[in-house]
C-alpha cells in the first residue's frame, strides 16, 4: 500500500516542497472520498490551488503516477475486496467502483490481476504465502511463521478511520508529505498499524495508520505524528498477493497458530509492511509481511 514517489522535485526550496505536499495531498483526498467518481481536472486542480495547465505535471512529479492512474488503483483495491470479502456479482462491483459497464470493469481488471474479476472472486483471490525473507534466531514449525525482532522503529504516520481497505488513499497522502520533505528513500519502510478487529468493529469506526520511517529530528506537522515503536519479538508471515486476501490469514494467526504457539500477544496492534511498490507491480507480485508482535519469553 505504501509506495515511493519520484523525487524530480529535489531542487526545489523546502518551503515549495512542503507548500506543493501540501497541496497535492488535498488532491488525492478529493481522489479519495469516493473513488466511484470520477473528479474533473478543474476540481482536482482547484483542490490543489494550481492552475490546470501545470497540475497534471506537479501530480506526476511528486507522487510517481498520474491522477488517472491512482484512482484506477483505488478503485481495483475497492473491488478486490468486494469480491473476496463480500462475494458480490461482477455487475455490482463495477457500479459500486465506478465503472460504466461490468465489460469495461473486466477488461481493466483483468489487466490489472491477471484473471477476469469472476474468477477471481470464485477463487476467494491469487495470493500465496511464502518464507520470511530475512533470518530468524527463532523458527517455528508450523507453516511459514517465523519470529524475529525487529528494532527500534521510527515512524511518521497518518490515521486512517474506516475500511481498511481504504487505507491506501491515506498512504498517497502520507507519502506526498514525506516526499514534500525529502523524506523517501531506498531504505525507507512502509508500515500500517491496524488497531481494531474488523470483524466486531464497525467498519466506520476502524482504526488504523499508515506509517514510513523517518530519521531523527523529522517533526511531525499537518496531522502527521511522530511514533516510536521499541524493539519488538514478532511472529512473520510474508503473503504475495493483493491486499484484499490478507484477513483470512490473521483468522488463522489468532486462531490456530497463537493458541498453540506457547506465545502471549504483546500490547501492540498488529502490523503490516509493504515490502514492494504496487504501482509497478500486478496485485499478484505484491509482497506483504504481516507481523503480529509477541510478549518477550520467559526465561527457561
């Protein structure tokens, strides 16, 4: 969900940097709000206070992709998981998205996830799990679980209230701050922070964050906080696939894996790192590592 912008903007004076973050962030909100509609130039250039003749190039430049292009991302996330979660005909997803004809929905879809939105649904998604990406002092042997500690992380993050499947729209915005700022790099992460239980929370109410690293001395500004999260015992699983399909797995962590694990949830909200960009990449490659963190074990 998270996602690295160019950064062609880097000789620009930090207060243009900051003053177009700003600006564009109010355009991917605008985006955002309800990706079914389809925004004229003119309200997304009025949005972000800039002319309509240079507003498409600014987009571009600071967020790596066109407006036309986030807003298809938004709208496949939506449907994905209106077909995994909810099992909806083809036809009412591509309403609900935006589109004007369940063929024009297949058709970008299907570009989009290798197979036509029916299958996909019929299949309950593509994803696949697969083994934790870096060494471990701890294995488990049960599946591809591995527990590990992470450091000491700093974040800057961005509440994000509602389906978390929304969440990528506040991760457009988060990034749009720190690229504003010279914050994104090769090394920076991309973290969300989940708080609540999807299924006996209301999904208005959902209470989430979208979070990248930062180095010290970042201060946080324009609803961005600053977190630091200690060093923490995590049990890892790395999924590859669209985001949409990730629930079931934590239904399996919680239910199946914890209990018998020997371990105590820590007094932490799970987390998800986004270890691939999804704007240059099919659904099907996206790779997420899902981290539930552990209480520290008991000697002996």
């Amino acid at each position: 969900m998270g996602a690295m912008p160019n950064d062609t903007l880097g000789a620009a004076k930090p207060s243009t940097r900051l003053d177009y973050g700003r600006r564009i962030g109010r355009a991917m909100a605008l985006l955002a709000v309800d990706p079914a509609r389809s925004p004229t130039l003119e309200e997304l250039a009025s949005a972000a206070a800039f002319s309509p003749f240079h507003f498409h190039r600014i987009y571009r430049e600071l967020t790596g992709e066109t407006p036309a292009e986030t807003l298809t991302r938004l709208r496949l996330s939506q449907a994905a998981v209106l077909l995994v979660r909810d099992a909806l005909p083809v036809a009412v997803v591509a309403t609900r998205c935006g589109y004007g004809s369940a063929a024009a929905f297949t058709r970008a879809f299907r570009t989009a996830y290798g197979i036509p939105p029916a299958a996909y649904r019929d299949r309950g998604g593509i994803g696949t799990l697969l083994p934790a990406p870096t060494p471990s002092t701890e294995e488990t042997a049960m599946f591809d679980v591995t527990i590990r500690t992470e450091p000491a992380l700093r974040l800057a993050v961005l509440a994000h209230r509602g389906a978390y499947g929304g969440i990528g729209a506040t991760f457009d915005r988060l990034n749009a701050w720190a690229a504003a700022r010279g914050l994104m790099g090769a090394e920076t992460r991309f973290i969300a922070l989940y708080h609540d239980d999807p299924m006996t929370v209301p999904e208005a109410e959902l209470r989430s964050e979208a979070g990248l690293t930062v180095p010290p001395g970042v201060e946080a500004s324009e609803g961005v906080r600053i977190l630091d999260l200690p060093p923490t015992r995590c049990a890892v699983l790395v999924f590859r696939g669209p985001y949409a399909e990730l629930e079931p797995i934590y239904t399996w962590l919680y239910r199946d894996w914890l209990p018998a694990s020997g371990e105590e949830p820590a007094d932490q909200p799970p987390r998800e790192e986004y270890l691939n960009d999804p704007r240059s990449l099919p659904p099907s490659e996206w790779l997420t590592a899902i981290m539930l963190p552990l209480g520290e074990k008991a000697a002996g």
